[in-house]
C-alpha cells in the first residue's frame, strides 16, 4: 500500500465517521439548546468536531505526501493510514472533551475556514511563481546560447538548420510573433463588434423570451472543442476563402492566417458577449429611467450613458478574448500551417507562437538543444507580452471606473 491508497482509503473510512461524529454532536447541541444558552449554533459544533477529527490527519498527509514527492522522506502505506487513524481517534476524543455551552464554535469553525482560503490563495501564488521561474530558467539556458537581440530582432526562423556550433540567425522570433499577432487582430475584429452588438441586443433590446433563448444558444459556441473549430476552419471555411479570392483576382493558401482569425472570432464570441451581457446589466437602472427621462432615446441612453458605465468591464471581456486568441492552438496547425512566415498578406500561411512552442517540444530533439529550448524563449516573451496587456487593462479599467463611479 502506497502513500495515494493510503490517502483513499482514509477518505472512504474516516471521512464518513467523522461525518457521522459531527451529526450526532449538531443533533445533542440542538436537543439541548432552547434549555441552555449556548455560544454558538449547533450546526457550528457538528463542524467543529469534524474538523478536530479530519485536520490532524489530513496535515499528516500533506506533510508526508511533500517529503514523499521530494524524495526527503518515506513511509509506508500501513504506517501512514495507521497514524492518520490514530490522530482522527485523538482529535474526536479532543473535541468531544471541549464541547460545552461556553465554547465559542463559531470563531473556531470561522477561523479555520479564513486559513484554508489563505491557503488556497498563497498556493495559487505560488504555482503562478513557480510556472514564472521555470519558464525563466530554461530560457536563461536558450538565451546563453542564442543572443537575445539577435532573437527579438531577427526575421528568419529555421532552428532545422541550427547546428550545436552555429546558431546564428537561425532563431529570429518576429515572423512568429507577427503571425500571431495578425491571427489575433483578425479574430478580435469578428468578436468583438459581434460580441459586443449582441450583448447589447440581449440586455436592451431583447425580451425575457428572447434573451432566456439567444443567450445559451450563444454560449453553446464556447463548450465546442477546438480541435472541432479546427476542422470546421480547414474543411470548409479555408476553401470558402480560397474561392472568394479567387473571384476577386487574388491568390490566397488553403493554410492562410485569415481563415483561423475567423474561426477564431466565431469562438471567442460566446466569451466576449456573455461576459459585456452581464457587465452591462449590472449598469443600475436608475442611470437608464434618468436619461430617458430627459428626452433621449434607448439608443442614444445606451451609447452616451450604458456604454461608459460599462467600459471597464467591457474591457476586462475583450482582454480575455485577447488571451485567448493568443494561446490557442489547434485552430492555427490545422488551419493556417507550421511555416513562420513574415508577411502582411493574412491569404498566406503563418504560425504562432503556441504552434511552435507544441512543435518544439513534441519533436525528437534532445531537451537541451537549442529547437526544444527555443520554446521557453518564446514562452517569456509571449509571458512579457500577456503582463504587459494586463498592466494596460488594469490602468484603463481604473481611469475608466474612477471617471464614472
């Protein structure tokens, strides 16, 4: 029995008794409490037995399980549940001796709560750091072997080429990075006028009716899979834009930057008008019946008065559809091609930085070449490029709600 089965059995075993523990003890407190002033409700005694039971155990865990995973320390599986059965045993008998009508439960239960969600926080901070540092590390080995000017400034991207001695212009990263941002403005340039328009429909114009069918329907587009978008964008909407090409007098690639713009614009749409749905709603009505009060119209109310109010949320909805956009991948290889190409024309194939990144460490090189280090230089970038875009949504949301609160 290992540590994990150990942790499983543990849960189906004890969990349930300190369960049972917790409503018998809410069930004597609740007999006893129009007779007795008690401190607390009993519904805060039932959680204060349950966790005198499962929190000593569940640290036992925790701190096993780390020493385990850092190869400092081990312990057999027996062991392990043994001792866990031994501090649920302890902590119930401990909890039992304290319950009485002047034990404030309540803080108890209240503070234990307060440190968990500290806890889950400072683990979200530190996975955040750690995805930071490592990505940070590993570019620091590509950047000691490829120049970090020449990378940043360079327009030619062919690492096949690269050899462990010559390295030189082999790693320009702007075609890539120009790729990526083209497919971005394209796909903001469908969602965002569709997205917002049709939010605006849904919380102005529409009914109840209306909007209780249109908005799920709308939604539905976010739960579709990409690798399904993908399709979608190489089978029919690539030789769509072919054949219009054509008919116009231009000559475009089925694997062109222009097809997954748009499908990725159909995609982010649910994203953007749910989100701008909500922010406008939340506009409070009393804003509404004044301007309309004074003469204007719906339309002119919702350009001069909803829209500013709602600007920094609307904001914060396009940004998110910015990160996505950027990170998305499979749209891009099944779509628009694996070739870095430094071009203004989106009827040409391009790639991305997410493409290249998923190229460079599926490959068969080895870990520390230059291809497959090549993708956490990357990685920092586009990391520098998404701060960046979050520092500026930061300062236009504040300027924005500071003018209008």
């Amino acid at each position: 029995m290992n540590i994990f089965d150990s942790i499983f059995y543990f849960c189906i075993s004890l969990l349930p008794v300190a369960a049972i523990a917790a409503w018998m003890i809410r069930g004597r407190v609740h007999a006893q409490f129009r007779d007795t002033h008690w401190r607390s409700l009993p519904a805060h005694y039932g959680w204060y037995i349950f966790i005198c039971m499962i929190l000593p155990s569940s640290v036992l865990f925790l701190l096993v399980s780390t020493l385990h995973l850092l190869t400092l320390y081990s312990a057999s599986g027996a062991t392990l549940l043994s001792a866990a059965f031994l501090l649920t045993l302890w902590g119930g008998w401990y909890g039992f001796k304290n319950i009485n009508p002047d034990l404030c439960a309540r803080e108890f239960v209240e503070s234990v709560i307060r440190y968990l969600l500290i806890s889950a926080a400072f683990i979200s901070i530190l996975t955040t750091i750690g995805i930071v540092l490592a990505i940070i590390f590993e570019a620091i080995h590509f950047f000691k072997i490829v120049s970090f000017w020449e990378f940043i400034t360079g327009t030619h991207w062919a690492p096949d080429d690269a050899t462990s001695g010559n390295t030189s212009g082999m790693f320009g990263s702007i075609p890539i990075f120009a790729g990526t941002f083209m497919i971005t403005i394209i796909a903001m340039l469908v969602a965002v006028p569709i997205g917002i328009l049709s939010a605006v429909f849904m919380s102005e114009y529409a009914s109840e009716r209306v909007r209780n069918t249109a908005k799920p329907a709308l939604e539905i587009l976010a739960g579709i899979p990409t690798v399904v978008y993908g399709f979608f964008a190489a089978i029919t909407v690539s030789p769509l834009v072919v054949k219009f090409a054509d008919s116009v007098g231009l000559q475009a690639d089925y694997t062109n930057a222009l097809t997954p713009g748009i499908v990725m614009g159909i995609m982010i749409i649910p994203f953007i008008s749910s989100l701008s749905d909500d922010v406008i709603r939340a506009v409070p009505r009393a804003l509404r019946d004044g301007s309309l009060a004074l003469g204007t119209t719906i339309s002119e109310t919702v350009k001069y008065i909803v829209l500013p109010a709602a600007l920094p949320g609307i904001i914060a909805a396009i940004l998110l559809g910015v990160s996505r956009a950027l990170g998305e991948t499979m749209i891009v290889v099944m779509a628009a091609g694996l070739r870095p190409n430094l071009t203004w024309n989106p009827l040409e194939g391009m790639t991305t930085v997410t493409v290249r990144i998923v190229d460079a460490l599926t490959g068969d090189q080895a870990f520390d070449s230059p291809e497959t280090l090549s993708a956490f230089g990357l990685g920092l970038v586009l990391l520098v490029i998404t701060l960046l875009l979050n520092v500026v949504s930061i300062y236009v949301t504040r300027r924005f709600r500071s003018q209008y609160e």
